[in-house]
C-alpha cells in the first residue's frame, strides 16, 4: 500500500494516475485514469495484480473505509491511497508513506518516504544506490 499525503495540489493525485497509466502501458494499455476525487475509488485489472486508486478526502469516520471495501484490498491489491490520516488505525502496518510537498516557488516538489516495514528497505535499495553513484 502506498499513503500519499500532503496538502490540496501537492500532486498527490498527479502522481497516482501516472503510476497507475505507466503500469497498463506495460500491458500494452492506453487507458483513461481519472481521479477518484468524486467515487472515492477507481480500480483497475492488470495480468498479475489489481489496482486500487482511493481518494479518500471527503470521508468523514475511519468506519467509511470498511463499507468502500478498502479493508480487503489492502490485502491483495496495489492500494494507492489519498489521505490516507482518515484511514486512522487501519492504516497498515506495511505501507509506503509518500509525503508531497510544494516548493515555495515553481512546480518543484518535495517526496520524503517513510517505512517501518523492514520489506521496503530491500524494495528501495536502488534509491540509496543511485544517489551515492558517481
């Protein structure tokens, strides 16, 4: 599961529908990805996996998540969550955090990532090795 956080046009969003367009181009798919601002939930099939985008901004109680059948997902799904702060306890133990944050000037941003899962470690090696490269 990946928690994507930060404020309203951080790229939260940008950055879900880019990921989610890159994985069904890999299968040869050129789909339309729309934000999930307004269905709470867009998901999608791919050969190995299936894809949940949430949006999850204009829920009001943790309990909201259970009925939206993201409980589940997290399970067996590529969950890309928005908001993930309403998710409250429910929030795995597992995930990826993504934090966006806007530079004060232009369309830069900012991505902290945060994990306490030892799994993600291993996962994102590569990061670590690419920045140390000469």
């Amino acid at each position: 599961m990946l928690a994507l956080s930060g404020p309203i046009g951080a790229g939260k969003s940008t950055f879900a529908r880019a990921l989610i367009k890159h994985l069904l181009a890999a299968e040869g798919r050129d789909e339309d990805v729309p934000s999930p601002t307004f269905t709470l939930v867009q998901s999608y099939e791919t050969r190995g996996f299936e894809i949940w985008h949430c949006d999850l901004y204009r829920l009001t109680h943790a309990d909201e998540v259970l009925e939206l059948g993201l409980d589940a997902a997290f399970d067996d799904a590529l969950c890309l969550v928005e908001w993930p702060d309403r998710l409250d306890d429910d929030l795995p133990a597992a995930a990826l955090s993504l934090d966006f944050a806007p530079e004060a000037a232009g369309e830069a941003r900012t991505l902290t990532l945060t994990w306490s899962d030892d799994g993600w470690t291993s996962r994102l090696s590569f990061l670590s090795e690419a920045t140390h490269a000469d």
